[in-house]
C-alpha cells in the first residue's frame, strides 16, 4: 500500500490516484479558509470566546491534513506553524493580540495563493513564506500575559506549561514505531520519503529485526522534533491507526487505537480513500505529548454534512437550459390547444393544465439549484473593510442584514466587483476619519450597512453610510468645470445621478483606495446589463444610500406579451406598473418634445412602440390603443401599444451572442407558436 508518484503525489492500494479526489480538496480547503478569516475577523482580543479558537484551529488543522495527504509540502509547512500558535492560544497559553490577528490573516492570504497555484497544476513561483513562518514561531514563542487576580502558583504552572510546550517543540527525541500487519503491495519507503519532504518531521530509518516470524510488520527508527500526536497524524494518511503503535526512550507509550481522534482534517476522504480510517476517542484519554485532555473534534462539520451534494456549475446550467426547452414546449401546446373544445377534448386539456402546473414547479426547483445567498458576497467585506480602515486610520463597523437573500449565482459573481467599488466608496469618500465626526457631533466610529431583500421578482441591495454625504453644490460646480449642460431647476436625484457620467469625480485627492465617480459609470452600466438599476440618495453630513435593484435570475423571467401592429414583444412583468384605456383628453402635446400623459397628478412620456420600431399599424386599430406605465432607473413611462396578449414564462435567449446588439431589446425568446418575441429593454424605452 501506498507509493510516491516522481511529482510527490501519494497512491494508496491497488494504485489509486488520489489527483481524482484533488476538487473536492480544494473546494474544502477554500471553504475552511472562509471559515479561519471570518471567524479571525470575530475574534476579540480583549475576550476570546473558546469556541471561535477552536474553530480558527479545526480550520487550519482540517488544510494541513489535505494538504499532507497530497505532498503539498508548502502548505503543509505553514499550516504547522499556525497549528502550533493556535493550539497555545486556545489553550490560553499565550493571549491573543492585534498583531497576532493580522498576522494569522496574512498568513489565511499566503495559504490561498499556495493553494490556487497547486490547483492551477504548479504553476508560477510559490509565494514566499519565510517572513511569516519566523513571524509565527516568534509569536508562539512570546511570555504568557498573568491575567488580573491570577495566583503565583497559577502564574508559575502556565509559565511552566508553556516552557514544557517550547521544549518539546525544540528538542529531538528517537522514537521506535512499528507499522502493521501490511499488505503484500505495501511499499515502507513512502513513509521514509515524507520525512525528507515535510519540514520539521525529522527523519527515519528502517530497524533489522531478529524476530524472523514477523515478516508482515516493519520497524522504524524515527528522530523527530515534533509531538507524537503529530507523527500519528502523518502515519495514519497511509494505514489505519490500530496498525501503528509507538514507544520513546524504551517505555511502552499507549496504542495508538486509544489516541484521542485529532481529526487529520479531511472527513470526506474517510468514506472515499481505503485504509484512512479511525476510531472514536475515549473522552478520558489525554494527549501523548502534553498530557493535557485532548480536544474533540466533529468530524462531520457542516461542510462534510451527508445532505448535501456537490455537482458541478455545468450540469446546472445544462439542467437549466433542458428545462428552459422544456417550458417553450409547454408553451406551444398550450397555444395549440387553445382550438380544442374542452367538452370533446376535456382529457387533453385537464393534462395539459397539470403539465403547465408541473412544468412550473419543476422550473421553480431548478431555478432554486442555482440561488446562492447573499452572504457569498457580503462575508468578504468584513476582511475589505478592516484592512482599509486600519489605512486610513478611520474607524468602521459593518453592519448586515439579509444575508439569507438568495440570487442567481450569475448574478451574484457580476454584482461582486459593483458592489465592492461602492463599499470602497463609502470607506474613502464617505466615512470621515474620528476627529472630523466628533467635530461634527457624531459619533467616532462610522458605520457602513449592506442589506439585502426580496421585492417582488427582484433583489434590493443596499449601501448606506452614515458619512459626509455629497455635496450638491459641489456636484453641480464640477459638472459646469467639466462642460456638462445643466438644465434649470434640476432635483436633487437629477444631481446625484450626474456622478454617474465617466469620468466624473468630486474627490480633491485621487487615492489607491477609490474616487468617489471614478468607475461609478462603470458600475451602473454593469449593473444595467444585468437588467438591473441604481438609485442613489444623500444627505449632505448625514450620509448615502444607494438601492441596487437586479433579477432574480437572468434565465428564465415572467413576462407581459403585447402586440404591436403584426409584431409581439415582451415586457418584463417586474416592470410593469400599471396598464388602462387611453383617454384621448389626458394626452397632451410638448411642441418639438412629443406627447405625455396624465396620470393622476403626474405627466409621463408617451412612448409610441410602432413609431419608435417603424412597425405598420392599421388605421383601424388605433381606437384599441392600450397604454403601459413601466418604471425603470427610478423614472416611469407610458407605452402605447394594441393589445395586451397575456402573462407568461420565458426563456430568456442572449441576442447578443446570436445576432448582434439591438438598440431597444435586452433579449429575446420562442414564442409558442414557434416565432421569436423580442424582450423590450425598458431601461432604454424610458431613457
């Protein structure tokens, strides 16, 4: 059992290649790292919570185990040392400090790029280490601080735990370790070459035996620095525990069936790799090394949890796409059925209404496969927003809510960078630095609030701070500097829109961090083409908020099928407002600006589709004119078209991946009878 590939890759029995399990490594091992920085992020200095250290510990234990079993030495080695510091720390042996936090989170930063290089097949230089290994080694090496009213004796026993601790780590003891009963196949030199290959393990030779019966069983001679938890740990990647057994200095220690399950951190690999197993640890048993009570760990953590099932984004998406051809059926037989009689043909259509009724659940469920919650996007700020903070000297508390909100995962990876350029924002621009808020009466510490809910067939996100807020005059002074015509009377959402136009920037000092209006007409033009807008309001010294509204998903939609002349169009049904009979006394006539209508106390421009797509319409048809109000980007137009055809379902096709950009439409679909309908893109109609 088990060999060494020429790259370092490890084989257990029968020759199976552990690169096959090498995705479900790396989606744990990222998982586990968003896991150590959230919860390092949560940690406070000044009162540890025990079960937050063991989970920053249970995360870096879990990556060093994977990575161990792979030979990504690198990784390895940097998580031994995190192991190490940590393990004092929840042991309040030594406390945890700022210094300490920012170091444990440069080093979650190192692991990462470890990691994704190893993904990436090696490719490019390693990221140097060094600096943080001698930083973490003297960290677990610092005095152990005497909290207040500690006794002498307390004082001296952690002191002396410590120096115990150290001494261990430091000094080199030989250790005899016997492997079996082996296989046949079983080749010992794996183990003699992970020696040579992982830093600190120190080194082993094989020991001749008179005992020529025993030929099942090898004896190793093992020269180590590290504790014998540790050594039991890198054995048990290649045979099961009960096959190892360990003695120092010629005193008999425990069988290693009764060590404590330390969790070599990687559960899933139990059910999938042979021969890496383990037993349940007796809750008395205590650590070889310390002696102290070992801690427990659930190997089956959420992330191993058995409801649970990873499939990959393609058979998703195909499954989406299936289903998506599987509602233009729909749609067609129900268009074809509408000729039949229910009195002759009631079997038919009784089916066909179960099948619609089926076909929408069903797209419903699978729609749902792709929904990911906010807190994929907002548990990265946290990190964004300490590091700037602590550049910028400001001080800056988040605050979240609806994080459980749920979006298409498309969606949710192009609103990242949108979103965090107006977090930036609100960092730089918005939240003032402590003596500036206390000159203003406010309070020294700033707040920034993400929130996310569901309204109607949409997601509303939201960016507020309580800083500076913009400065109309401002505005409008750079808007005139930058030769941008401003018409007279202009409202306060007209003048917060015009940070909006590239280029555009109020800031004094353009700074590495961000410009408020630098990249904003990015933003909302990202944000558009996801079919989605931005509304932004402020007050000046009370702070910003600004609303990102998006669909839940661009794949399927519920639309409004309308009839314009011979041609029929779409509209999305989150866009509509309202629709009524035109009164031909409410339209009024502007004098080289059109038509607009009267909306109870409010005029809205009148948008006449067959004009604006130079579609015939029949004279004689003009006296069914139905108006449509949509809303898009906070402002509302009157749409005029025939007839309204129904609501329904589609299939949203990119029309610009298979024609070309049209001015007018964000999309298009398969109508029922087989035609393609064009999706309106109502942002542009009200524009």
């Amino acid at each position: 059992m088990g060999t060494m590939t020429n790259q370092g890759i490890p084989r257990i029995d029968a020759g199976i290649d552990l690169s096959q399990f090498f995705a479900v490594f790396f989606d744990e091992a990222f998982e586990n790292l968003a896991s150590y920085e959230s919860l390092l992020l949560s940690a406070d200095p000044a009162q540890t919570d025990g079960e937050t250290l063991n989970g920053i510990f249970r995360a870096a234990h879990s990556i060093k185990g994977g990575a161990a079993m792979f030979g990504f030495v690198d990784v390895t080695a940097l998580t031994h040392e995190l192991e190490t510091l940590l393990d004092l720390v929840r042991k309040h042996e030594i406390e945890l400090s700022t210094p300490m936090v920012d170091c444990l989170l440069a080093s979650g930063d190192a692991l990462k790029a470890q990691l994704q290089r190893h993904q990436a097949g090696g490719a490019g230089e390693p990221a140097p280490i060094d600096h943080l290994l001698a930083t973490l080694r003297q960290l677990a090496t610092q005095p152990s601080a005497t909290a207040p009213g500690a006794s002498t004796a307390g004082t001296a026993t952690t002191a002396g735990s410590t120096a115990r601790k150290h001494a261990t780590a430091e000094q080199t003891r030989t250790l005899a370790v016997r492997v079996g009963p082996l296989l046949a196949a079983f080749e010992i030199q794996s183990l003699l070459d992970l020696f040579d290959d992982i830093p600190g393990m120190g080194n082993a030779t094989l020991v001749a035996t008179d005992n020529v019966g025993v030929t099942d069983y090898c004896d190793l001679s093992v020269v180590t620095s590290c504790s014998s938890s540790d050594l039991i740990d890198l054995f048990t990647f290649y045979v099961d525990r009960e096959k190892v057994s360990v003695t120092e200095s010629s005193r008999p220690m425990a069988d290693v069936t009764q060590i404590p399950d330390s969790d070599p951190g990687f559960g899933l690999f139990d059910e999938l790799v042979p021969n890496v197993s383990a037993k349940p640890a007796d809750s008395a048993t205590t650590d070889m090394a310390t002696g102290a009570h070992a801690p427990k760990f659930d190997r089956h953590a959420p992330l191993n949890d058995s409801t649970t099932l990873r499939v990959s984004v393609e058979k998703i998406d195909q499954l989406i796409n299936l289903v998506g051809e599987l509602v233009i059926t729909q749609a067609m037989l129900a268009q074809n059925a509408e000729t039949l009689s229910p009195n002759q043909h009631g079997g038919i259509v009784a089916g066909l209404a179960d099948l619609e009724r089926s076909t929408r659940d069903l797209q419903d469920s699978v729609m749902g496969i792709r929904m990911i919650p906010m807190s994929f996007v907002f548990n990265r700020f946290p990190r964004m927003l300490r590091d700037l903070a602590g550049k910028l000297g400001k001080n800056i508390e988040l605050k979240t809510s609806g994080e459980a909100t749920e979006l298409d995962k498309g969606l949710i990876e192009k609103i990242t960078d949108p979103l965090t350029h107006l977090v930036r924002n609100s960092v730089d621009h918005g939240i003032e630095i402590p003596a500036d808020r206390i000159a203003a009466g406010k309070s020294p510490h700033g707040t920034i609030a993400l929130s996310a809910r569901h309204q109607g067939s949409s997601i509303v996100i939201e960016v507020r701070d309580d800083g500076r807020g913009l400065d109309r005059d401002r505005i409008l002074a750079k808007a005139i500097e930058n030769g941008i015509p401003l018409p007279d009377g202009m409202s306060d959402q007209d003048v917060w829109q015009l940070i909006f136009a590239p280029g555009f920037s109020t800031a004094e000092v353009v700074t590495d961090v961000s410009g408020r209006g630098v990249g904003m007409d990015v933003v909302k033009r990202n944000i558009s083409a996801l079919g989605g807008s931005v509304e932004l309001d402020s007050t000046l010294g009370h702070g910003t908020r600004v609303l990102v509204r998006l669909p839940l998903t661009l794949a399927i939609m519920d639309g409004m099928s309308v009839r314009v002349g011979g041609e029929v169009y779409i509209l999305p049904l989150a866009s509509v407002i309202e629709t009524f009979k035109i009164d031909p006394s409410k339209i009024k006539s502007i004098p080289g600006k059109g038509h607009v209508v009267q909306l109870r106390q409010e005029y809205l421009p009148v948008r006449l589709l067959a004009r604006m797509f130079d579609v015939p319409q029949p004279a004689t048809e003009t006296d069914r004119s139905i108006m449509i109000i949509v809303e898009a980007d906070g402002k509302r137009s009157a749409l005029v078209v025939d007839e309204l055809m129904g609501q329904h379902q589609v299939v949203v096709k990119n029309l610009e991946a298979s024609y070309r950009k049209v001015e007018g439409f964000s999309g298009a679909t398969i109508l029922g009878d087989g035609r393609v309908g064009l999706i309106l893109d109502v942002g542009y109609l009200v524009a």
